[in-house]
C-alpha cells in the first residue's frame, strides 16, 4: 500500500501528471518507431505439435515431400469431355509454367481420356487434380500460388469454375486439401484483425457512453487501452524478432479483446471509487490518492491474478495454447501498470471535468453553486440506494440466497457433462469457403475419407507381413492400398488407409489406436521384435488424435496450476483460508455453469453439433481468472469496510459501493467477449459465446447474489484463520436499515 501510495503522490502532482503523460508518449512512440511491429512476424504456419508426437516423428518417414492442394472439379449434369479437356490443359500450363513453390504434379496431361475418365466419381460428376507444394512454404507463399493457379485457369476455361456456385449448371472448380485449408484459415485471422479491433473500440465506446453518459470519462479508458496496445505489439515484434517468442493470428486476435475488456474494467475500478470520493472530497488530489490507495491495491492483485493465471499456458505442449502465454500476460501487465500511472495522471489532469456533464461534488460545493446561480439546492436522496437495497435483501435472507443460485448453477452445471466436441479443422469455417466446399463435394462424390487418408508404415526388415489383410478386415475402413516401399529406408513399407467416415470426426480419431493395435499385432505374429517401436502412423488424422492427447494432457498440468496460484495469490491478499475456498468455488461452479449454458446455446439456436476441444481450456483460463478479478475487486471492499463495522454491514456497504462499477464492467468485459461471435470463425464464435456467458454469470449471479450471500452465512469464520477486527466481531443479527 506505501508503493501504491508513493506512486499516486508521483502521479497526481501538479508536474507528476504531466511528466507521467509525456513519459507514455514517449515510451510507445519509441516503441513503433523502432521495434518491429507485431503483425509483422506473426507465424500462422508455427508447428503445434512438437518433434516427439507419435504423427510428427510418422510424417518425417513419409515420402511425401509437400503439400497438396486438391482442386475438386465438378458439374451438377455431369462432367463432359469439354471440361476434362480443359482440366488436362490447365495441367499442361502448369507442368510447362510451374506455380510459385509447386513440387510436383500429376500428369492428367499425359493421360488418354479414358484413363482420365476412370477417375471420376461413380455418377461422373466430380474429379480431382492435385498441385503438391513446397513444405517449407508458408501461408502467404501459398495463397499467392493458388491465386495465380486460378488466373490460370481463367486463361483456359470458358467460364470462371471458382466463381460458380455449387448448385448452378455450369463447372464448378473448389480449392481444398491441406494447401486450400491453410489458406483459407490465415485469409479468416487475417480479415477478423482490423473488423475486431473497430468493432470492440466502438462497443466499449457505446456502452461507456450509455452508462456514465460522458464522452470525456468514455474517452478515458480507451486512451490508457490505446497506449497500452499501442506498447505491447511492439514489444512482441521485438521479442519475436528476437526469436524468444512464437505468436500467430489467432493470439492477437483475442489478445485484442482481452486488453479492451479487462483493460477497461481495471480503468473503471479506478475512476468509479474517484467519482464516490469526489462527492466527500473537494480537494481533486486529496480525492485521487484516496481512491488509488483504495481501488490500488485491488486493481494491482486482479491483475497479477490474470498474468500468473496467463503465463501457466507456458506449460502447454500443443503450440496454439503455449503461444497465448506471452502475449495475454504483457498485455495485461501493461494494461495494469497503465491503470496505476496514466489513468490517475490523466484524471489528474482532467479532475471533475472528466465526469462532465454530471460532475461530481461535495454537498459544500453544491449549496455555493446553487447560491452563485441563485437557485434552490437540490434536494439530498433520502431513498436508498438500489445497491444497498440489494444488500439488505441479501443480509436478511443469506442462506436462501445463497442455495437458490447454488442450485441454478449446479443445475445448469450439469449440462457441461452433455457436451461433444471436435477436432475437425474445417468445421470451423464458414460452410461456403471454398476448402470447405470442396471437401463437402469430395465426401458427396467420393468418400470423406478419401480426403485425408491414413498413412500406416511399419517396419518389416524385408519379411512379408499380411497387415493390408488385418487392415481391410476392421470396421469403419472402406480401403487398404497395396503396400509400398519408403524410398527412405528399404526395411519400412506403407499402406495408404481409406477410413469410410470423415477423417476429422471423433469416430476417426478412436480409429488410431485400433489401427496402431493391429499393425503392432500383425508384425508380433510375423516374430518382429519391438513391434511398438516398428510402427507409424501418419495423416491428418493421426495428427488431430495427437492433438487430443497433448491438449488434453495440457489441461491436467495447466488447471491444477491456475487453482493453485491463484488460491496462493488470494490467501496472501485475504489473509483467509474460507475465503480463499468460496471464492475458488464459486468461480469453479460458475466456470461449468458457463459451459453448460454455452453448449445449449450452441447447440440449439447456432446449430453445432460439436464444440472445438480446445475451447474448455481456454475459457477455464480467461473466466477463473477474469471471475476472480470481481471478486477480489468487491471482497477487498467488505474486508476493508469490517475494520470499522459490523461484517453484515460491511457485506451492505460492499455490495453498494462495488455493484455499480462492476456491473458495467462485467457488461463491458461480455460484450468484447461477444464480439467473436460476429466472426466467421467457429472456434472464436464458441469461445466468445461461452466466455461471454461466463462473464455474466459473475457478474449478476456469483458476485450480486452468492459470495455475499455466503459471506454473511458464514460470518465472522469467513476470515479464519485470521481474526475479525473488533469491529467485525460485533453482533452479527444486526440488520441495517437504511444508508
């Protein structure tokens, strides 16, 4: 608190102010000139598995040396020789004028039409042609080589097949495959970037405007969020510059939306204990230093909360999550210090005026107003407040209080058990991007699991082992190719297996421990030693398999520690092991609550018929911490207030003087978090939709009416092992009437 204070002196002086102001300006102007920006070393094509997963070490034995892009041809009356035709030339163009990074490429040209018609769909209406790509290539390489593919095409066929909807009559040509999927992906982030951050700047924006009705007191938390955006892209350019850190689309993206959300929130803690103190205190100063030293200490512990809670994502394997850590701790550690230094200069500078034009004033203020205006003083509210109404209510009836919303949460709770999840990579695009398409014409025409096949190689040591005769006899396999020899290493062959189902489905990720099983069975019975250690297995599949036992084994590491740390951090600040049990449980149940009210909505209004895998840990991560941040926020005031009242009337006082600012900052916080949900990006459209949901559940249900209710439940033990202050020890069947 002597730190907090120490700083609100430096900042609020007459010089400090100014000095602190300029010192920002300072800091982020050097900053975007000379450090890299952010979107400048972004890497959407940053591995997320690492080197050791079982699919990684399969896929550096496969002989496949690119990656392919299939463009699904297709016409609703049938494909005719006009168009296999023109397919063959643009083949022919692009075997005699290579595109950017192409590896390889499939003869159609050379094919007799008859041999070309054989590779079309059984009702003759669809055929691919793949393009194979340089591996090392990345995204962006990769979207100008499929643009200049369809120029070429535009040079051949008569029509534009990229441009034709999928029911007209004409030919219809769609870009898929691991080259068209990633594409597509980067194409998603890329657009969602500048449409995000315009849309959650004008939210916070409206609904600052909306409940404090100043344009000078809106404006002020998107200043001191500007500046602490405008620091930390730098700073991670530099850092990724550097080569220290690894961070993509995604993570900005949301990033974005974090530092808007709690960024304001911090921001509104601080000016909204500013407004109260301004009606006691006429002196500004005097009026910033109390409510720093107030809300100070409050704002620096939610923000650690959220940085230790953030930078526990660095113990994830898979890269997505591990590449979140770095850049939501900075920008919330900027944010918070931006809470503490310029938000205070700035209030410093603007004073009363920042609230204009329902300026806050002392009762002696107001009588010399109205006596310089010669008009009546306005009559003083003798009503009290819908805050200490609420806490009243709650103070007389804590037990019924608190079971009635235990028994909503726990109820809505239990449908988190219901939800299906997913780790099919297209089922978060929009259904008419055009991969998306093409796989949707590849399943149609051909087989979904013609699309992404398994890749099965096992070691032999040149003895003959019947695995493609074991493989073709288990369910849910509808191809086995003839075995072929790895060019790598003469000892291993490879089977190509076509699964009948689509090859990111939940059904398809079960299927790889059957297959590894009995790869390993089949060379055990040959009288191959080790035979673990002699199979591989490969594909798309394989990977999103590996992708749900890393993540999932990432969740077991990662949420234990959040609750840990968390626990710590607010035992160190409360001094109370009860209250640090509620608290932890409260944000838990409200946790699963969320999840389970996210996934009826879903579900049932957006149509999904799964959730994204990931999305569990990444709202655990952002609502424990963000939840515990309104805790934190309206607790410290009760225990401040129990040092000078009994702790029912502190529970009153709290809920009063904390439910205004933290209602507007959880409507604040959701509505960022729902500004995802506009996207065209399912994963971020689930995320923001259950994290949303989570937000309001602490605010209007977990902090309104639980924790204050079980704080008044359990009484003075709420401070164990610590002891109540005298005054908190008082009678606790005392009920405040009026304030």
């Amino acid at each position: 608190m002597n730190g907090l204070k120490r700083i609100a002196g430096a900042v609020s002086g007459n010089k400090g102010r100014w000095i602190t102001l300029v010192v920002w300006i300072v800091i982020v102007g050097l900053a975007n000139v000379l450090l890299p920006s952010s979107s400048d070393h972004k890497n959407d094509a940053a591995a997320n598995l690492e080197s050791s997963a079982p699919s990684v070490q399969a896929d550096a034995l496969n002989d496949h040396n690119g990656i392919p892009a299939i463009i699904a041809w297709h016409r609703i009356a049938g494909l005719t020789d006009e168009d296999i035709a023109q397919i063959q030339a643009l083949s022919q163009k692009l075997a005699d004028d290579p595109l950017p990074h192409q590896t390889e490429l499939p003869p159609l040209h050379q094919m007799p039409l008859p041999a070309v018609k054989a590779m079309l769909s059984e009702d003759g209406t669809t055929m691919l042609q793949t393009v194979v790509f340089d591996k090392e290539a990345s995204s962006d390489e990769l979207k100008i080589s499929l643009e200049q593919l369809q120029a070429d095409a535009e040079t051949i066929f008569t029509t534009k097949p990229f441009d034709t909807a999928l029911d007209e009559e004409g030919l219809v040509g769609r870009i898929t495959g691991p080259a068209g999927i990633g594409v597509d992906a980067t194409s998603l982030f890329k657009g969602a970037d500048v449409s995000l951050l315009i849309a959650t700047t004008l939210l916070v924006l409206i609904i600052l405007l909306l409940i404090y009705r100043s344009p000078i007191l809106a404006l002020i938390p998107l200043v001191a969020v500007g500046f602490a955006y405008g620091l930390t892209g730098p700073i991670l350019g530099w850092m990724a510059d550097e080569g220290w850190i690894t961070y993509d689309s995604q993570g900005l993206s949301i990033m974005t939306v974090l530092l808007f959300g709690a960024g304001t929130d911090y921001c509104l803690f601080l000016i909204a204990r500013f407004r109260s103190v301004l009606t006691t205190e006429s002196n500004k100063r005097q009026a910033l230093l109390k409510a720093l030293s107030d809300s100070g200490g409050a704002i620096t512990m939610s923000g650690l909360t959220v940085v230790m809670s953030l930078l526990a994502l660095l113990l994830a394997q898979y890269g997505a999550i591990h590449r979140f850590a770095v850049p939501f701790s900075l920008s919330i550690l900027i944010m918070m210090i931006a809470s503490v230094t310029l938000v205070p200069a700035l209030l410093a500078i603007l004073g009363r005026v920042s609230f204009f034009p329902f300026v806050p004033r002392t009762p002696e203020m107001l009588a010399e107003r109205a006596a310089r205006k010669n008009k009546p003083l306005p009559a003083a509210k003798t009503k009290p407040s819908f805050g200490i109404r609420l806490g009243e209510a709650i103070v007389k009836r804590p037990k019924t209080i608190a079971l009635s919303t235990l028994v909503v949460l726990g109820i809505t709770a239990a449908f988190s058990a219901q939800i299906k999840f997913t780790y099919d990579t297209l089922s978060t695009f929009p259904e008419d991007m055009p991969s998306r398409e093409g796989f949707t014409l590849i399943g149609e025409h051909f087989s979904e699991g013609s699309l992404a096949k398994v890749q099965v190689l096992v070691k032999t040591g040149g003895q003959d082992v019947p695995l493609g005769q074991k493989l073709g006899e288990l369910a849910n396999i509808s191809n086995v190719s003839e075995p072929v020899a790895n060019t790598r290493d003469a000892g291993i062959v490879s089977y190509n297996v076509e699964l009948a189902m689509n090859p990111y489905s939940i059904e398809a990720l079960d299927m790889i421990p059957v297959i590894r099983s009995a790869a390993e069975q089949s060379l055990t019975d040959a009288g191959i030693a080790d035979a673990k250690d002699n199979v591989w297995i490969a594909g798309a599949t394989a990977e999103q398999y590996d992708t749900r036992q890393v993540t999932g084994d990432d969740a077991y590491k990662i949420i234990p520690v959040i609750i840990g740390m968390i626990a710590l951090l607010l035992l160190i600040y409360l001094r109370s092991f009860v209250a640090m049990l509620y608290l932890m449980g409260t944000v838990l149940l409200s946790y699963f609550s969320a999840l389970g009210i996210g996934w009826l909505v879903l579900h049932h209004l957006f149509g999904a018929d799964a959730i994204q895998g990931l999305i569990p840990l990444y709202a655990f991560v952002f609502l424990v911490a963000l939840g515990e941040d309104y805790n934190i926020f309206m607790v410290s005031s009760i225990w401040k207030k129990s040092k000078t009242m009994p702790l029912n009337r502190a529970v009153v006082e709290g809920v009063a003087q904390t439910g205004g600012v933290i209602t507007s900052a959880g409507l604040i916080l959701a509505g960022t978090f729902a500004v995802l949900a506009t996207l065209p990006i399912q994963v971020l459209v689930q995320f923001g939709t259950v994290t949303a949901i989570g937000v309001l559940l602490d605010t209007f249900i977990v902090r309104s009416f639980l924790v204050p209710a079980l704080t008044v439940w359990i009484g003075k033990w709420v401070f164990w092992p610590s002891k109540p202050e005298a005054a908190s020890a008082a009678k606790e069947d005392e009920r405040p009437l009026t304030s």
